[in-house]
C-alpha cells in the first residue's frame, strides 16, 4: 500500500517551490537533482509514489516519474525506454 497522502503533499511542495521560482532560482539540473534525492527518499523509505509526487511535474524539470531518468521526450510523464 502506497502512502498517499505523503505523495500529495510532496507533490504540493514541488508546486510551492515551482510557483516561488526557487527551481528556477537553482537552475534545471540542480532542480532535477534535488527533486530526484526527494523522490528517492520518499519512495525508499516513506513508501510513497513516485507517480504521484511528479504529477504535473515531470514536463519542465525532464524527470520521467518511473525510472527517474532525465528526458525530454516525456510522454505522459514516461521516457521512452519506459513506454516500451
């Protein structure tokens, strides 16, 4: 069973950050980075969705939500090699 609801609220703070330009402040690929390490984290250890969290995400920071990897031919939030 996947923790829901720590899933939405990271996915909220994403949004708070994204709408405080803080990503925009460190750049894409510190923001990739660190956006990684925070869904590593919840995954591994809180057992949150990674699905989820990127929701809405994935498109300006290149993160596909499966295997985290960087792309810029997200579908859906999917790299390709995942949408195969």
């Amino acid at each position: 069973m996947s923790n829901h609801s720590g899933s939405r609220m990271l996915n909220d703070i994403i949004q708070l950050l994204n709408d405080q330009e803080v990503l925009n402040t460190i750049g894409l690929q510190k923001s990739q980075q660190v956006i990684t390490q925070i869904v590593d984290i919840a995954s591994r250890i809180y057992d949150c969705n990674s699905g989820e969290i990127l929701d809405g995400h994935t498109d300006y920071l290149n993160l596909c939500y499966c295997c985290l990897a960087i792309a810029t031919d997200l579908d859906n939030g999917l790299c390709h090699s995942c949408r195969s």
